[in-house]
DNA sequence: TATGAATGAGCATTCATTCAT
DNA sequence: AATGAATGAATGCTCATTCAT
C-alpha cells in the first residue's frame, strides 16, 4: 500500500506559498526554505515536486496569472457596466494587490528567462483573445488592436498602483482607469452589434 | 600628495555601470564585482563611494528616473503634436528599452524598500507635476489626476512593450498609445486655454 | 497471502546493478535511486534487503571479487602454457575492464572501512592459497611469497592498463606480465615435482 | 599598497592540507569545509586560489603525483644496488604510505575525468621516459617497455601494500620487488654498456 | 513485501562586506 | 584613495535514510 498523496494539490501548495512569500518579502527573498516552512514542509520534500527552484517560480507565476486572468474575465460581482468590469482586476483590496506584487516582481525576471518570458507570453495572448472577443467590433484585427489598448490601461494603472498604493488608493484607481476607458467603450465601432 | 579624484563622477560612473549590467543580465544576477569591473574599479574602491550595494542600487534607480524623466518632458527633437510627445519616451529603441527594463526591475523590489519608494515617488511626484503644467486646465487638481491618467497609459504601454518586445513592436506601441491619449487631449478641457 | 521472493537472488540483482552503476559513472556517483532503478526496485526496497547503503557496496565488492577469483583460478578456454593463464584476467575485454574498475573504485576506500579491508584480506587470501597450490614448491611459506609475487605482478599491470587503457592496450599487457613471469615460472624451484 | 600574498604558495598549502585529509578520512570525505580548516583559511578563501572544488582535487593530485615522481627518480639516500632503487618508492613508511593512499584514492576517479586521466597519463610518460632513460638499452621502444614492466611491478606491491598494509610489511614489499625486477635488471640487455 | 513521500543534515558555491596594506 | 585577500553566512541542491500506508 502506498502513501496517497494527491501530487497536483502538493505543487499548489507549494506554489500558494511561494506566491505568499514572494508578495511578502519580495522575490529576492523568497528562497526555498522559508518557502517549504510557509507550505508546511521540508526543502527536500520541494524537490519532490519541483524539479529546481525555477520551477517552483514558474508554477507561482503560472497560479498567479491565472488569478489575474480569472479576475479579468469573470469580472467581479456586482459589475454591471461594461468599463467599469475591468476595474475589478485592479490592485484595490489585499488579494489582487498581493497578486499583482508578485506578477510585476516577475516582470523584471522575464526578460532574462524564456521560460517565463513564455508564461507571460500566454497569458497575454489569451486575456487579449478573452477581451478582444467581448467587443462588439466585427473585424477582428481591429478587435485585438482595442483589446490590447484595454490591456495596457489596466497594466498602467495596476502598475501605478502597486508600486506606489499611498498615491494610488482604490478610487483614484477606478477614476483614472475610467478616464482611459470611457472614450474606448463609447465610440460607435464598440457599441452592440 | 593627494590623488585628485571626482568624486560625484565617479559615482556616476559605478551607477552607469549598474544600469548597464542589470539591463544586460537582470537585477538578480548585477553583483558588485562585475559591476566594479564594468566600472573600472575594484569591489573595495566602491566601498568608498557607497555605503553598500543598495545605496548603488538606489544611484542606479535615481540615474535611471532622471533619463526617463528627460524624455518625457524633453520628447524627442522632431515631435510637434502634444499627444505625440509622450510617445518619445516608450521603448522603442535600445537605449530607451534599457532605462525600461531597469526601471521595471526596480519595481519588483520598491515594496519592500523605503528608500526605493521614496526614489519611484519623487519621480512620479515630479513627472506628474511637470505632465500637469502642460495642461490646459485650470483646476489643479483636475490637472493633476488627467497628468496621472496620461503617466498611467503611458507606463501601461512601456510595462507590455517591455515585457513583451515581439508582441509590442514600436508602431504599435505609439498606436496604443495614442489611442488611448487622443481622447484626453482632444475633450474641450484640455483645448489651449 | 505472501508473495514468493528469492531473497538472495534478490540481493545479488541489487548488488549487480551497483557493480555495473559504477563502472559507468564511477563510485561517486553510485546512489541509491540509480542503483535501484537499475535493479527495477525502489530505493525502499533495498533497504529491505540491505542494512545501508554501504552494505549494497559490500556486497558488489564481494560480487566483483568472486569474479576475478574465477577468472584468476579458472584462466580463460584455451589457455595451455602456465604463464599465460593468469593473463586471462586482465583487463583486456569488457567485462573483465568493468571488474577492474569497480575493483580499484574500492581500492581507495578500503583504509577507511574494516569492512571492506576484510573483504580485501580474505580475496587476497584465498587467491595467495590458490596460486601457491598451483605452484610445484614444496616449501610453504616460499610458495605463498612467490604467489604473492605473482599477484602483485598481474595487479600492477591490471592497475596500469585500468587508469590508463590507451597506454596499456591488450597486448602490452599480455607483453609485460608475460615478462615479469616468466623468470619466475621458468626458475629450478617452480619445475614439476 | 596591496596586501602580499603568495599565490602559488597558499595554492600548495590548500592542495597539501586536502592531501592530508584525503590520506586521513578518505577521498570521499575530503569536503571543502575541513580542507579549509586544515590549510587555516575558510571555504571562501578557497575559491580565491582554485575555480572549485574540482579543481583542488587536481591541484592535490598533481602534488602527490610530484612527489611520488622525485622518490622515484631521486630513490632514497642510501640505495646502492639499481634493483634496490625503485624500492625506495613503495609505502613503506607514512609519508610514502599517505602518497600511496591518495595516489589510489584518485585512480577510481581517473576514469570519469578527463583532467585527472591527463594528469596520469602525464606522470605515467614522465616516469616511463625516466625509467627508461636509466636502462642500458640502446632500443628506445624496447626500453620504454621494460620501463613499463619495471612500473607496473612497483604499482603491484604498492597496490597490495597500500590496501592491505598488514599483509605487506615493508621487507615483503620489497623481497617481493626484488623478486619481480632482479631477473629484468640481471638479464644482458640491461647490463651496464 | 513493497512503495515512494518525506526528512534533514551535509554539500559546494556565491557574494556582500571588511580590512590590512 | 585604492587594492584585493579574506570572511562567513546564506543559498540551492543532493541523498541516505525513515516510515506510514
């Protein structure tokens, strides 16, 4: 009889915890031992799951991505404008602040590392299809040329924010990114079909 | 006999050093002796202009800010149309993307030192301020938030193009852009006083 | 319900992967994971089988020698001449190269192991008794130095040709044992009773 | 003014303190740490004066191998006899006994590293060509292989000595010796010209 | 009997920092 | 002012060993 260990849900938490560290004390303090210690295990057992240390950083970007990718299409609750959706990605409450410290901590990594260049890569690709495809506007290279104007409005001031929260508290946020959006969602080309 | 030395040059001299190396192999990997060696100088001699490694790193963010700072006050020589001119400082060439990839280097690590936070807030008080008496507005603190819109798209756009090279070549980069700042410039508040 | 299990053949699976582990990437880099692979086992497994791990290296030592005690005491088919039969064991062919190499791996640890230093001595032993028996000397004690004489020789040229094969090439050794050996095959006091 | 510090001369003493322990505890357990200690400097003195540990292991075996060359070109003091010569080499007191140990401890490495075989085969083709240049044997290709008899002699009882020192006590080592070169050295040949 | 997850000590190596010169 | 040798703590990683299943 062997040990059951669900393998996936070891990584993600070994993940979990390099997200937590890294938004804590910044990636060049997250190493491997206070990691293992925040997911409740040793640093050998990490090399059971990951193949090195870059590994472990791929899969917290990948998990921290993912976040940010959910929050970006699915919107927030109570959301019901339309520019208004992507402002609940936006680095206002302690969760999407802690993922957007850790995803802007990566940024200055990926330019050195294909890996993650990759990851960031995908991502992007698949946010700029996810936008691009709630626009009401037929042609489609139009379509993603707009999206990624969306996407670089929300990365300026997600960015704005999370380096500098005191000058950037969660409504001037909402009402620069606001200004940015409005005109976009307004013009005729995007309104509905 | 004194040896006659300058010394503001050369820590000028040590900081470039740094910019340079961080651009080249990342923020991670610029350690102190291949800086000293890009520099000219030895590990020990920079004990002497610093008081260590983060006060070079903190010389090299300052160095960094003033470039980019330059640019976007100064835009570049041919620029004529206002929305235009903040499209100078984008990286789109090998100079400018090397004062981006540092300044996004820094950021992953302007959480966790104040001495950093302070460097990014100066900066941005600065570039702010300076966006904001360009304006054509009279409230000033209207103009204020509409110069923080601008910085934001502006950071948006380099933070992609940055990031992401291939998928933000230059022409798109300046599109996005004025896409997203025409509207600004254009709204009757902005019009020349 | 008990599951049939040849303990020594077991043993012996485990301990002829660590042999053939090390003549590939040398002792060092003998570990346990590999060893057990090789064996089709787990490393849990051994540890059924084995005390520790230097019990699994015991036992390929003991495995490699009981190889070359063959080969030394039985010589190869068609050797007819006395001389020549104890060339038979060089390391002139890929299997008898691999116990050499395994077999001088050891070498450098037996001073430290009481171990491994017995399972030298009682080799050592037994091959100076089977040597000095074949020996037409009457006298005992002579008998034994002269096998020893004979041993030292065949290892000499065995540890030459093992860390230097390109210098040592099947023939060469044949060609230098033969020349040390002779003298003392042809000698008055070897001459059949 | 720089601090004066022998190079080459902390090199010897860090290779020589990794000789002794190699000789005391064994190749295996001869970690950085330890060789520090025992040459009164730390782990990061270490990686001023060699690129790692790799490369103190060659420094080490390059000394002892230079060591073992002067005995056998040198001989000792008061050897007469030529025979008698090569004796002088074998472990038969503890500072050729730790030679030996370490000589040996290398020999299971050589096959796996390029640098340690060429170390060998360097003192190997040095030995030879002085042994060889010491018999009277106007043949050079014929001298180059009694020299090659005459080593792989000296290599078998210091082998035998090294492992199993108890077996082999000094008088044996070198009635054994004497056994195997005395007909190669009386033989006409070899005879003085 | 057998698994393979988990441990944790030990390793080589890196590097900011100090300091005698 | 400047050198570069030396320090020593910290890091990522390996691996024999243990043990719940």
């Amino acid at each position: 009889m062997v040990k059951i260990v669900d393998h996936d849900e070891r990584r993600r938490a070994i993940a979990g915890a390099a997200i937590a560290l890294i938004a804590d004390v910044g990636i060049e303090h997250a190493t491997l031992r206070p990691i293992a210690e925040k997911a409740g295990v040793t640093t050998g057992a990490i090399a059971h799951y990951f193949k090195d240390k870059d590994a472990v950083l791929e899969a917290a970007l990948q998990m921290v991505g993912a976040r940010l990718f959910a929050l970006s299409t699915n919107g927030a609750e109570g959301s019901k404008g339309r520019p208004l959706k992507y402002v609940d990605i936006l680095p206002t409450n302690d969760v999407s602040r802690m993922a957007w410290k850790v995803w802007l901590a990566f940024c200055g990594h990926a330019s050195y590392s294909v890996r993650l260049r990759e990851i960031y890569k995908r991502f992007y690709t698949d946010i700029e299809t996810a936008v691009a495809a709630e626009l009401k506007i037929t042609d489609r290279a139009r379509a993603r040329d707009v999206a990624a104007t969306i996407i670089a409005a929300v990365d300026g001031v997600g960015l704005c924010a999370t380096v500098l929260p005191d000058m950037w508290p969660p409504e001037r946020q909402v009402a620069r990114l606001t200004e940015l959006l409005k005109p976009i969602f307004s013009s005729a080309e995007t309104s509905p079909k």
